[in-house]
C-alpha cells in the first residue's frame, strides 16, 4: 500500500485560497489525499492540478457554498460516505466587520451558517467514523476574536466564541480516545477575509499581519506537538496558561448555591 493510501484522506473547506490553499499544498507534501471545498470551481481546479501533478495525490473537488443550506447538506452526505477521510480542517470562514445595527440581517446569518452550522455540521459528519475507528484528525478554525470582542466583531467574534467552545467540548468528550482534535486561535493573518469584512488590510498595523505559511506553518507544528489548543502567534506560553487556568478557577469557584457576599443585602 503505498503512502498516500495509509495516510487517508484529508478534507480543507475554503481550500481555494487563503489558510485552505496553504493546507491543501502542506498535507498534500505529507501524502494525504485531498477533498478540497469551495465555492470557486476554476480556483480548485488549478489548485487541484498543480498538487497531484507536484505530489502524485489524488484531489477530488467539491464546489459547494457553505452558506448554502442544500450545498451544506450534499458535503455533509458526501463526508458521511467517504471512510477514506481521516482529517477534516474546518477552515471556511466568512466575517462583516462592523457595528452590529449596521449589518443586514442577511450578512449576519451568513456568519452564522458558515462559521457555526457548517462547522458544527461537518464535524458532526467525520466524528462518528472518527471514534469508531479509533483515530482521526478534526482541525477547528476558530480566531482570537473567539474570546475577544471588538465594537465591529459582535457576531464574528459571537461565531468564533461558539467555535471555541464548541470544540473544547469536542475534546472532552474524545479523550481517553486516539481521536484528535485541535482549536486554533489566529489573530491578524493575510487572507481575503479582511477584505470581504470590510477592514482592508492596508488599514491595519502592518507588524501584526501574518502570512498564510506561517500561520499554517505554525498550525501544523502544534498539531505535531499534540497541542489541544494552539496560538500561532503568542510567544508566551504562561499566558496561554494562565488564561487556561483562570477559565477553570473561574468554573470551579461558580459551584456554590450561594449568592457572591457582595449580592448580599
């Protein structure tokens, strides 16, 4: 059996440019096969294309709109079906940046179908395969905006605060398990998304901006190291630990019956 085969199959949704393209070339490198998803059918074709003609792997293309409810629904069967799949990065993503009044209804459910239905959805749809063969990948891109919100980020960040939990959730309930499963939290990094959001990246303080390889680059290497949850662009891991620390003091101290002292009248 030869590399690629062994390695299964790997899933990137957004995968025609931006974070999913950077992924598509980086897993391709390491023998996966590919199912890449996307609303752009000339962008995955040429990707498609240049990765099995560079790495000998096999790309099978789905053109979908996540946003879609019927789109949505031909991946997830499409997921269901496929036993080859054994890593999924759920890496699509959608953002308006901007106050919350000022956003059509449609804009904001847009947010919710793809960053929050579609995840939920497509995890939903490799777990159970996942767990029953004992192993399995599941990568959650969620933002650092996922525990911060900004006057322009009340949705967006609404959308990757859901991502954040809900995959720590995930990750309770697979351990003991070989299954895994990795929340990442990037902060400002150079995809169209910013664009499409309203806020050019030309607008942002340049020093903060990270490239797509990086950020991946980064992503991979804490899935390497086994991290649950991995910040691409914070150096001090205390704080990363320390944030973890509070939340769960924060939940332990919440198990009273009792109203704070300072509720007391």
């Amino acid at each position: 059996m030869n590399k690629k085969n062994e390695m299964g199959t790997a899933v990137i949704t957004g995968a025609s440019s931006g974070l999913g393209e950077i992924f598509a070339d980086r897993l391709a490198k390491r023998g996966y096969d590919l199912k890449l998803v996307a609303r752009r059918k000339d962008r995955l074709e040429v990707i498609a294309k240049k990765l099995e003609s560079k790495y000998g792997i096999k790309v099978t293309n789905i053109v979908a709109d996540l946003g879609s409810l019927t789109d949505l629904e031909k991946v997830v069967e499409d997921l269901k079906n496929d036993k080859s799949i054994s890593l999924l990065i759920n890496n699509a993503g959608t953002s308006t940046l901007s106050a919350s009044t000022s956003i059509s209804v449609s804009k904001q459910k847009e947010m919710v179908n793809v960053n929050v239905t579609a995840l939920m959805l497509l995890s939903n749809a490799v777990l159970p395969s996942f767990i029953e063969k004992n192993e399995g990948i599941l990568i959650n891109i969620a933002s650092v905006l996922g525990f911060y919100a900004l006057p322009i980020s009340a949705i967006y960040s609404g959308t990757k605060g859901f991502v954040v939990q809900y995959t720590q959730g995930l990750q309770e309930e697979v351990k003991g398990t070989n299954v895994r499963i990795q929340l990442v939290n990037p902060a400002t990094t150079a995809t169209e998304l910013w664009e499409i959001g309203g806020v050019p990246l030309s607008a942002l303080e340049q020093s903060t901006i990270m490239t797509s390889e990086n950020c991946v680059n980064a992503i991979l290497s804490g899935l390497d190291k086994g991290e649950l949850t991995t910040h691409p662009s914070v150096n001090d891991q205390s704080l990363i630990d320390a944030y973890e620390t509070a939340r769960i003091q924060l939940l332990q101290a919440s198990q009273t019956g009792q109203p704070a002292e300072r509720y007391a009248h």
